[in-house]
C-alpha cells in the first residue's frame, strides 16, 4: 500500500493538546515502542481540532521526540500531513507532525 502526504493547512484550526504526549506502542503484547527511521521514539498526541464553523473532531498526530506540551496546551502543529490509508476495506487519516509546540513558544519562535 503506497500513501501519499497531504499538508494540512492549520491557519483556521484550532487545535488543543487533550491528552499528554505518549510513546506509540507498536504491539501491546511485547511493549514494542514504535521508533522512526533514525531510531529515535515515536510520540503520540490526542489533540481537538475545531475549525471556523466551530466543528470539532478529536484525532490523534504523532511526532519524533516528546513535545513540550500539556494536556490544555492550544498547540501548533508544525508540518502537519495527513495521510489516507486503507486496509481490508476500511479507511482513514493518520496525522504526523514535524513538531508539536504550544503556541506561547510558537510565537517567540
């Protein structure tokens, strides 16, 4: 299965740190952490996302190396992609993130 990054334009989303960043466990059996190509630790973290008609949807963004947020952070997700997947005729979106950062230190950035 071949995916194909989407850039996410977050310029009219709002979007809020609702669970603390997590390592992505690959297989709950063994613990296995998932790692990116550099070896370097995979996090996992639940944000809402409500646009400008006041939507809001929960989804979960990874990133490499933990983000310096909170629970309650409103947070910029820097190089957001979504990428469409399917397997055994399901689909959906996952999202990875060149960088989680609240937007207090987004803005000094």
């Amino acid at each position: 299965m071949r995916t194909i990054p989407i850039p996410v334009d977050t310029g009219k989303l709002t979007i809020t740190c609702v669970k603390a960043p997590r390592p992505r466990v690959l297989n709950r059996d063994t613990g296995e952490i998932k790692t990116d190509k550099n070896g370097n630790t995979v996090y996992e973290v639940t944000v809402s996302v409500e646009d400008e008609s006041g939507r809001i949807e929960l989804v979960k963004i990874g990133t490499t190396g933990e983000p310096p947020i909170t629970a309650g952070d409103p947070i910029n997700a820097v190089g957001l992609l979504g990428y469409v997947w399917e397997i055994a005729g399901r689909w959906g979106i996952s999202y990875r993130a060149s960088a989680l950062l609240p937007m207090r230190e987004a803005a000094d950035a």
